[in-house]
C-alpha cells in the first residue's frame, strides 16, 4: 500500500464531502470529518498512517501522546462498514490494557462512532453477566482481554441452551498496550474454577509445618529458575516425615506439596514477589512491579505461602477451564494492535501472531535527552544519586517521574524524600481511575511521583498540568525528568518509562540507573562477563569503566534472550492442552446450543434406555442426556487439567533417562486425553442408571458446581525450566536432549479429525 498517497486520497474526499462509498479511503474520509465534527480536532498525518496499518492487520508502535486511541477508531469503523455483510464479519473487539482505559476510550470516541452510524459499547469488570450478551452484540466493543476470556471461560460451564453469551464467531481485535497484552502477560493463564467435590490429601498449613523439619542439605534452591530441590538426604528425610514413597506414581501429590512449601519458604519473597495486605496475598506482577489483585500462585503455592504468614487458607474450588492470553487472541482470525514499544518485540510479534510491525514517525522530532546508563557499585550508591537527581530537580522545580523496581523500593524512595522534606506522590496500585489522575498531574512544576514500572499506562503527561497552564515554566526548567531506578528484564520497560516525557516535541530528559547488585546483574553474571574489569572492592560514585558499562547493557540483551526461549520452550508444553481445551470446548458447545443430539445411552446402553422410555418422555429425556453429558465433558476436562498439572512437576526427571522433557510430556497428555475420553460412554451409562432410580426427570441433579469464580493463574512455566541435579553429572544427557528438542513432536495434528473418542462420536471437525 502506498500510504502517502492514499492518505491524500482520504484528505482530498474529505475536503470534498464526496465520500458516501464503502471504499477505504472513502470510509476513513467519513470517519476524519466526524472526528472533526464532533471532537473538535483534526487527525494528523501519522495517525492515519498508523489506522491504514491496523487495517491492514499490522503491529503499529507509536510514541506515548501520539493518538493511539483516536487510530483505532478508523480501523474500527472501516472493519464495521467494509465487513458488515460477511457472517459475524463486522464485529470489533478493542482489546485495552485495563477497565479503566476501556470505559474512557468508549466514552471519548463514542460521538465518532455515532456520527458514523456505527454502535459501540463497553464491557468491565463490574458489568453484569445479563447485560454482556447484548453488549457483544455491538459492532464495536471495548473489553479488557481478560474480561473476553473469563466470558469465554464462563460459557465453558454454562449449562443452559441459550445461556452463553460469547461470540460463537469471533472477528477482528485490536489490541491496545499490545506488547503488555501479548507478550508479557500472554502466558498467563486465565482460570475458571467452581466449588466441587475435591479430593483432599491433607491440609496444606499442616504441611508446611511439617516441613520445616527439613532444612540445610535437605533441598538445593536453583536461583536462574527460582526452583527447589530435595537432595538426597532431603527425599529420605522427607519421606520419613510423611511416610509414603514421594517418587511413587500415588506420592506425586505429597511431593508437589512439599516443594510449594519449600518454596515459599526459601524463594518467594514478601514485598517482592507479593505483598500481606488485609489479611490477603497480593502478587507483585513481574514486569510492572506493581501489585496484580486477582492473580494467585498456581497449584499449592498460594496456599503455602498464606501458610507462612499464618493466614487463612483461601480455596480455589476446582480448576474447570482455562485459557492462556496468547491463545485467547489467536481466536480471532483477525488481529492487530498498537503499542509504543513494537519494534522490540517485533520477533515475537511476527514469530507468535504473524503478526508484522509497522514504525510509525512521531509527528514532530522528538527532542527528548535520553542519558546513557549510569553504573554504581552497589544499591546504597545508587539510591544516593537517585536521591541527588530528585534534590537538584526539585530545587529549580522541575517535575520528576521516578520508576522503581518494586513496591518496597517505591516506599524506600518515598520515606527518604518525606526526611528530606520533599513531599510526594506514591502509586501503588491503587485503582486505575485515580492513578490515571496522579499521573496525569506528574508534568506540574515541582511536582515529584513514585511509582512502579507502568502505574498510569495509556495516560498522557502534559508539561504545566493537566491544562497545560504552567507549560512555559517547565519548559523552561529542562520539561519532565523521568528516573528508571534498575535494570529492567525487558528494555521495553526502559523505552515504555523513558516515553512518558517528550510527549508530541516536548523537552524532557531520562536518566537510566544500575547497580553491579541488581537482581539482573546477578541473575546473568555480570562478575563473570565483566572479568577483570568488576571492582574487587567498594567504589563510591558513578563507575566508568567502559567495559564494565558495556558489559552490563550486555545483560539485558542476555535476558531478553532468555526469555524469548522461555516462551518458546513454554509453547511446545502448552500447545497440546491448547489442541485439547480447542475440541472439548467446541464439542460441548455444540451439546448446548441444539447442533449436536447426544446419542451415548441409544449406542452403549440401548436396552436400559428403552426401559427408561417408558418411564419418561423420550424428549425430555434427550434433553437431560444432552446436559448430563456436558456436565460430565466439565468433569473429564477438571481431571485432565488435574493430571497436567501434577504431570508438570516430575517430568523434567525425564532428561535423567536421555529423553526429551517436552516430547514425554505431549505423549503422556495425548495418551491421558484418550484413554479417559474412552471411558466416557461407562460413565454416562452410569449416569443413566442413577436418572432411571428417580421418579421424574425433575428430581435428577446434575454433577455442577454451587458457584464458579475467574482468576489469573501467574504460571511462569518454572516446572519445564528444571533440570534434575544430577544432570550437572551428566553433560552428554543435556547435548542429547537439545538434540531431540529440535526435532518436531507429531501429535498426530494430521489425523486429529479422524482418530480418537471425540472423532468417532462428533465426526470430523470442521
């Protein structure tokens, strides 16, 4: 596409007014004389340059200020008027980074869509479940991704024809702060649970006292994967303790127990990776640093550390369905999205979504002082010159935005500015509406802001305040000063922190610190890249060694790298669940919404189930099969979601044998998936023997939970970065198994529609 002349195209019908086809230039010519109509501003350029590339199903980044928002709404109302006669063709979902961005961007750019005669609702947190249904019935939507999801989840254990109220057929989505959405947070899963019969194998505070008999030499902590590890004694010792063999098939539970106890005993750290706080466990998301309600520790975790705080023991009922980010938007056949820091992440874009970027120019030169690194010996140095930055800034007034790691460093910060006598605001996750506040007044003169990473993505800092009535005088001052206080595992983070100032040509500076002690710094061993060149003792003040400097950017292009290959490794776990959750899904849905008649009682139980004619009315009773069954397919999908997750935690011992870890893996859930798929038609025999003891149909209750609930799961997949400790002894194992990792697993995908359970009884899929 030739961007610069279909955008004099778009301007020259425009000016014209002769635009009333459906053509995309004609459509985008609408869209801008409405934004001018009825917001009173004029698009620019580089904005329909960036709405030209989401139409085109691109990743568009575009600097902080620049009108994301305002390019999607041409994207948006082109897909709606060009697509509208295809089936479900049309429907946009704008995907944004939390509640509180989607009911604004809605509200702000719903006289556009008005104007284009398009409809446009939204969707948060709080809306209730029997608005959604007409909600999603809009041409335009603005969703958080995780509301989409638990939606979708929600339907999974519906039990009502007409009950559901996600999109059958999904469109197009946007996906706004998309490197947040689809890379950082796109392995967490999100979590449908009901409270169900569980079984219980002991209470888990009972555990973790238990286990604090276990101490040096009994477990080995691997500090690159946060993971623990019994030793030898420690296995003996621990299976004295609860007297049962640990490595058994039976003593799998005990032993996942045990090492969540240990582990948050030993690794887990409070106002670090959570936080206590009214007598509940926060997590602390990794890459904001911020505060993460409604995310848990997967597995027994979460409960072993409200053990360790003595805390009541929270129940997550039972697993019922859940779905990873990352494959949640691959539902949509269309995707785009929008961020300020694509070009980062443009490998992963491409490699993950196919999903190509497009940079978009700012609109004026950004004249922004971006500082290089500053390298200091150890945090005590650092927190000096940090502290010295904030004093010289605050002495001219000059407006500071400081970035910090954690939330314990945040509150670090603050207590020493509140001794100096140098008053502050402090975001730390509170809700969204009121940190969008705080930051937007971050540009004031002489104002000084703490927060975490992203507190207040997606808001504009104007220099002068939010009016821009003091702008002169801060321009004057040098504009707004931003800090990063640490080295982030993503420079994405550096670049998002350094974008909030030199907003739209503004003046504005970014300082960049580091310690040789940073967590990342000896997560990647900066001691040994560095060599000679690593102090041997205690330097005061900025380090200048240009190796030692270089050495340290170094780190962060190592830990990018590392994590790239854990999404990739983590992948060629989940994408057989991924298969699997795709067919159970699909093949429920079909029960509740009239597509498919079950049959399992006329097949496997024939002569019981003329028996039961006579005793009911045949309708009636296909209908109650039809539920039975989806009831059980929540059942079957519980068990087997059960299995993968204990299955996780012992198959890196595989690599002890020479065998690849992701290989057994998707054999074991491949041969678990069928063998308990087969054993359905037992089970709903069963089933019909207990209907056939009732009186009438009406006193039959279906196996369903009481109540049902949605979380995040914060699953990092730290199971499948293990290695056993004796694969240190055996280096020629670790070369076999990279050998076998490069080699594709056949999950028989080519025979998915004709062999097994669910292809025998629902035929191929379509």
């Amino acid at each position: 596409m030739d961007k610069k002349n279909t955008i004099a195209k778009i301007k020259s019908f425009a000016q014209s007014g002769k635009c009333s086809g459906n053509s995309l230039e004609e459509v985008f010519a609408r869209c801008y004389l409405a934004v001018q109509e009825t917001l009173g501003i004029t698009p620019f350029d580089e904005q329909l340059s960036a709405a030209l590339s989401l139409s085109n199903g691109r990743m568009v980044q575009m600097q902080t200020g620049e009108g994301k928002t305002l390019c999607a709404v041409f994207a948006a109302c082109y897909e709606v008027i060009s697509g509208g006669a295809a089936p479900n063709g049309g429907i946009v979902h704008i995907l944004t980074f939390n509640d509180y961005l989607a009911d604004r961007d809605c509200n702000w750019m719903r006289p556009v869509y008005e104007e284009m005669g398009v409809t446009v609702g939204c969707i948060t947190g709080d809306t209730p479940r029997e608005e959604r249904g007409a909600l999603y019935k809009k041409q335009v939507l603005y969703i958080t991704a995780k509301e989409a999801g638990f939606d979708y989840l929600r339907d999974f254990v519906c039990y009502r024809a007409g009950g559901t109220i996600f999109p059958e057929k999904l469109n197009l989505a946007i996906v706004d702060e998309a490197d947040s959405i689809l890379i950082d947070e796109a392995r967490i899963p999100l979590v449908i649970a009901g409270d169900v019969a569980v079984k219980e194998s002991g209470d888990i505070a009972e555990f973790y006292y238990r286990v604090s008999a276990l101490g040096k030499g009994d477990f080995e902590v691997d500090k690159e994967t946060r993971n623990v590890y019994l030793t030898d004694n420690g296995a003996d010792k621990a299976e004295e303790i609860f007297g049962c063999n640990i490595y058994a098939a039976d003593g799998a539970e005990v032993l996942a127990k045990i090492c969540a106890c240990l582990k948050a005993r030993e690794v887990l750290a409070e106002n670090k990776d959570y936080i206590v706080s009214d007598g509940n466990i926060l997590l602390v998301d990794e890459f904001t640093g911020r505060a993460a309600p409604g995310r848990v520790f997967p597995g027994d975790l979460q409960a072993a550390v409200e053990a360790k705080h003595d805390l009541r023991i929270t129940s997550r009922g039972r697993i019922m369905g859940n779905i990873a980010l990352q494959y949640f938007v691959r539902l949509y056949p269309k995707l785009a999205g929008m961020t300020g820091t694509a070009e980062e992440a443009r490998e992963e874009f491409e490699k993950f979504y196919g999903i190509l970027t497009d940079v978009i120019p700012t609109r004026l030169p950004c004249t922004r002082i971006d500082r290089p690194l500053e390298l200091y010996y150890d945090k005590t140095e650092k927190r000096k010159a940090i502290l010295e930055a904030i004093i010289e800034a605050v002495k001219i007034q000059r407006p500071v935005l400081v970035g910090s790691e954690s939330i314990e460093e945040s509150e670090r910060i603050a207590e020493d500015l509140w001794r100096l006598g140098i008053g502050c605001k402090v975001l730390n996750a509170k809700n969204n509406a009121e940190e969008a506040a705080i930051i937007a007044r971050a540009g004031e003169r002489g104002a000084v802001t703490i927060s975490t990473n992203m507190a207040g993505r997606g808001v504009d800092i104007k220099l002068g305040g939010v009016d821009c009535a003091d702008k002169a005088f801060v321009v004057g001052v040098g504009g707004l000063l931003v800090l990063a206080t640490s080295m982030r595992e993503s420079s994405r983070i550096t670049k998002q922190l350094r974008g909030r100032a030199g907003r739209q040509g503004d003046v504005g500076e970014s300082r960049f610190f580091a310690s040789l002690d940073d967590v990342i710094m000896q997560k990647h061993e900066l001691r040994k890249l560095a060599g000679r060149h690593y102090p041997t003792s205690k330097i005061e003040g900025r380090l200048t060694d240009k190796t030692l400097l270089k050495e340290a950017e170094r780190v962060q292009r190592i830990s990018e790298g590392d994590t790239f290959d854990e999404r990739v490794n983590l992948m060629k776990y989940t994408m057989i669940g991924e298969k699997h959750r795709e067919t159970t899904f699909a093949r429920r849905s079909s029960l509740l919404d009239g597509s498919y008649k079950a049959e399992m009682w006329q097949k496997n139980a024939n002569e019981m189930y003329r028996v039961a004619l006579g005793m009911f009315p045949e309708q009636e009773l296909q209908s109650l099969q039809n539920h039975i069954l989806a009831a059980l397919l929540n059942e079957f999908w519980s068990d087997y979601l059960d299995y993968t997750t204990y299955l996780r935690e012992g198959i890196h011992l595989t690599q002890v044998a020479g065998r690849n870890p992701a290989e057994e893996y998707n054999i074991a859930c491949e041969e678990y998936y069928e063998n308990a798929a087969e054993s359905i038609p037992d089970r709903m025999t069963d089933k019909l023997r207990d209907v056939m003891e009732c009186d009438n149909l009406g006193e039959y209750r279906l196996d369903m939970p009481t109540r049902t609930y949605t979380y995040l799961l914060n699953d990092m997949g730290e199971e499948f970065k293990a290695k056993p400790i004796l694969m240190g002894m055996f280096d020629d194992y670790e070369t076999e198994a990279e050998k076998l990792s490069d080699n594709p697993v056949d999950n028989g995908d080519n025979e998915a529609g004709k062999k097994g359970f669910f292809g025998k009884l629902f035929g191929k899929k379509k």
